[in-house]
C-alpha cells in the first residue's frame, strides 16, 4: 500500500465556490455518480446546515447511494467557548449520516484571534472537543489543518500544536492546506519535511494519522505543491475536477491523477477508470455549464493536437517525438489540426481522422490543400471548425451530399425601446428545397441569427427529425480587418451540439447575417452526416 495515493475531490463544495458556478441538486447528483464511477475514494458533497440544497444533496444520496466512494459532510470546529455536543451546526453534520466528515480549523494564530476572536488556547480546546465528539458518534473524522503554511511560516510552535490537538482527538487524516495559494513547491517540500521530522510516528506503519495535501492555485503552482508533498510522503490527495474553485481554482484532479500514476507510479485509479479522465473532464464541463478548457494538459481538446507540418509527418513515424504519454491512457486522442500552416502530412492524417485514405501523390489530395489555404487567405479559420473542414474535403472529394438547397432568407429586425430598455424581435422568413419540394417558412428569435436558425429548423425538422436534439452551444463573432469599419469581413464560429457529441464551423463575408448563416447551415448538415454516414468509409 505505500504507493496508494487516496483521491479526494470537492468539485461539489470547494469547486462550486467558483465565480460563474452554480449546480443544482440534479447536477451534484449527476457528478458524485459520475466520480463514483471513476473510483474517487472520498467525494465531499457539500456542508449540510450551511444551506438547504447540501441538505437536501445528502438526503437525495441515501435514496441513491454510491457504489464504492465515500461521500463526506464537511464542516467548521464548534464555535468559540461552547460545548461541541450543542453545536447546532454538528447536529447538521450527524443528520448527514456520512461515514466520514472532514473538519477544518485554524492553523494560523491570526486568525484565531483576528477571525475568531478567541484565545489561543480556545482555538486548540474547539478543535479537540469537535472531533472528540464526532468520534463519540460513530463518525470517522479527515481534519483539514487550514491556512496551514501560513500558519507554520508565522508561528510553527502554535500550527504543530493545533495537528497535535487534531491527531490526538482521532482524526485519520491530516490534511495541510494552502488556503491563499501563496507558497511555492520548494516551500510545502521543506514544510512537510519538517512535520515528519517533528512528529516521525506519522511516517510509521502505526496508528497514527496520515498526511494529506489541499492546495489552491493562487500562484499558478497548485499541482505541483500537491505533488511536491506526496512525493514527501503525503497519501492524500485533495482537489477538484478542472481545477474549479474560489478565486483562480482548486489544484486540478485531471492533471494530478495522470502525474502520479502515469509519471510518478503511485497507484490512484484502475487504468480503464483512468481511461475516462478525458471525457469525465468534458461531462462535468457540460454540467456546470462552462466552456472546456481546449488547452488543459492531458484532457484538453488541444492537449495532443499538432499543427506544424514537421510536427505531424514526426508523430506519424512515431509518435511519442511529440506526445509525453498515450492520450488514449487518459481517454484523450491525437488530432491534426488544420490550418494555413498545414503540409500533406496534416492533409492526410486529418483525412485518415474521418475515415478517409488519402494518397499524398494524387492530386486530389494536393486540391484539398490548396483549397484549404485559398478559404484561409480568404479568413477561413478551419483550426476552429473541423466540421466544416471535413466537409470542404468531402465536397472536393465529390462525396458531399446535398440534403437541401438555399433558394433565398430575409430577416427583419424590430428594435422597440421602453422606458428602461431596449428589446429586439427578429423574423425570418427563409425558401429551401428539399427532395425536391421547395419549402416557405417563417419563425420568430430573439435576433437575427436565433430567427434564421429557427426558420431553417423548422422547415428541415420534418425531413430530418434529428434536427430536434440540435443546439447551438457557442456563437462566436470576429471581425477580421477592422480598419474597414462597418464594412469589414466578419469570421463566425458557432459550436453545435446533439447532446452527446459538439462539433464547430465557420463562415466567412463581409455580411454578418451571411456569415452566420453558413455556419448554422454546415452546423446542421453535419450534424446530420453524424447521425447518419459519420461511420460509411468513403470509396
């Protein structure tokens, strides 16, 4: 077992602190369960009291239990000069019926007695007397040692005090947290070695506590300060998922479960569980409603993707001259980017991505790559929008079906001003062919591009009733040569989605309406290729 590292995520408390975040019930039940398929050992749920919905979160979880992770109620010490066992806030935490409950209490002299306003002295007797008492209830207690660092840096006698008031009270863990995210990883290296050098009992095969590690990313160095104490010998590792959290985020479970495991060899998570890291980071993105991060190691869409000519024909022969690790061990792929740096070497393995075998000496492959920086020139931007690159290379190709024709839109704008706002109606009134069959219809939107996205809804939906489980996830809006003013050329990006999968396209004109609509129109003509000949291999 001394290669075991016990993960602790609190993405449902700590990682809800976020600006911009907020969950419901429904989704801190949808991500415990996701983490509980991981094989997370310790999910902290939230602090029952605090507010009705963690209250409600832990009742929801007894009707639906976890298969093999703890769930853990989190909560301060008593309040100052009262009895624990009176504590209206504990009482919270017992109803909970938790196994498990992480305490936090302060570390830091300042502030027991600028925070607190309390004696020292007080601060250690709140600390024995709330984990004593939870012990008396059957409870299993994680003691999270708050403003730690900090703490120890200011006044080491009194921090090491405060672990001992903890240890001896029956907590099981220890857990030093770099509450302000302030130090840097040489600090924690030296700091924990100083704590087993004090208290050596702690590195033993005894009945003493173990060391834990909760670190904020304040100063842009979370990860590594976790991985700095685990490799001084602490077994805890607490985070949350994306690195979400207060103020610049919690140190990142994505990126720390792959270094231990994969770089470190300590032993976190079952390798087909690992191998779901990627798209668990995605699941819990879409459930919180932000934007993944494309460029975060390891998970992120750009985490193993090469654009330079010379990088791709290199990763082609092998492709570990440009990859740390297999991307497929965290559930990740390689991917070719597209773009007006591209060579035949990204033609081709961008081809071989979408079921396509391309010849780098036919010709065809050539026109691929001319057309490709022709659209660029022109302010294409194909890195972004793969969906429409694929299906640039099916039309050059000849293997680009037709699934409706434009015969004509016109979208007309109602600007109504009222005493305290502005409110804008668009309609759009838009003419396509189908089979066939020309089609007229009209619908309502909050703008132009929501009115013309509509209209085109609904005169496809009964042709292609897959339609229905498209949305827009993203829309994008760039002007490309400002100094023409009101007259410039105009890039749109829009980001589709069928509820499983997202894809992205572009269109490009000096018109923004224009723009907007080839992106909406390949947006859905790929969604569509998706759902019926994504997996038809090409002849």
């Amino acid at each position: 077992m001394e290669n075991r590292i016990w993960l602790y995520d609190t993405t449902l408390r700590d990682g809800a602190q976020r600006e911009g975040l907020a969950l419901s019930i429904e989704d801190k039940l949808k991500i415990a369960h996701k983490l509980d398929d991981m094989g997370i050992p310790f999910i902290e749920g939230g602090w029952p009291g605090a507010n009705p919905k963690d209250v409600q979160f832990f009742w929801r979880l007894q009707e639906q239990p976890l298969k093999q992770a703890e769930i853990v109620a989190f909560c301060s010490t008593r309040r100052p000069n009262g009895l624990a066992a009176e504590d209206k806030m504990l009482q919270a935490i017992l109803a909970a019926e938790t196994r498990w409950v992480t305490i936090f209490g302060k570390s830091w002299d300042l502030h027991v007695t600028e925070g607190l306003k309390t004696s020292l002295d007080e601060n250690l007797a709140m600390i024995r007397d709330t984990i004593e008492y939870l012990r008396s209830r059957g409870r299993r207690v994680i003691y999270d040692a708050e403003h730690w660092f900090d703490g120890y840096q200011k006044n080491p006698e009194y921090a090491l005090k405060t672990l001992k008031a903890a240890w001896d009270a029956g907590a099981e863990w220890l857990v030093f947290c770099d509450t302000n995210g302030g130090t840097l990883p040489h600090q924690i290296t030296r700091i924990v070695e100083e704590v087993f050098a004090a208290f050596p009992e702690l590195k033993s095969e005894s009945d003493a506590p173990k060391l834990g590690i909760h670190t904020h990313n304040d100063s842009g160095t979370a990860v590594a300060n976790a991985l700095a104490a685990i490799m001084e010998g602490a077994r805890m590792v607490q985070g949350t998922m994306n690195g979400y959290g207060e103020r610049c985020g919690n140190a990142n479970l994505c990126s720390l479960i792959p270094n231990l495991q994969l770089k470190l060899g300590y032993r976190c998570i079952e390798e087909e569980q690992l191998a779901q890291l990627s798209q668990t980071s995605r699941l819990i993105s879409e459930i919180a409603n932000l934007a993944p991060d494309e460029h975060a190691p390891f998970v992120g869409l750009s985490a193993f993707a090469h654009k330079g000519g010379i990088h791709v024909s290199a990763v082609r022969k092998n492709p570990l001259t440009y990859e740390h690790i297999n991307p497929e061990s965290v559930g990740n792929e390689r991917r070719i980017v597209i773009s007006d740096q591209a060579g035949m070497s990204n033609i081709v393995s961008k081809a071989r991505n979408f079921g396509i075998e391309l010849d780098p000496k036919d010709p065809t492959a050539r026109g691929i790559l001319e057309k490709l920086k022709e659209l660029e020139h022109e302010g294409y931007q194909f890195e972004a929008a793969e969906a429409s690159f694929e299906l640039l290379m099916r039309s050059v190709l000849g293997k680009r079906e037709q699934m409706f024709e434009l015969k004509g839109f016109q979208v007309t704008c109602d600007i109504l001003q009222g005493v305290q706002s502005i409110s804008s109606n668009a309609l759009a009134t838009i003419k396509v062919e189908v089979n066939g069959e020309d089609l007229l219809e009209v619908a309502e939107g909050n703008g132009p591009v929501s009115a013309l996205d509509a209209a085109l809804r609904k005169a496809l939906v009964k042709f292609y009733p897959a339609i229905a489980n498209f949305h827009l996830t993203d829309y994008k809006v760039r002007i490309l040569d400002s100094n023409s003013g009101t007259a410039a050329k105009t890039r749109v990006l829009i980001e589709s989605s069928n509820g499983e999968q997202r894809w992205s396209t572009v269109g490009v004109s000096t018109n923004i309406i224009d723009a907007s609509y080839q992106a909406v129109v390949e947006g859905i003509e790929y969604g569509l290729l998706l759902q019926s000949s994504r997996t038809v291999a090409i002849a």
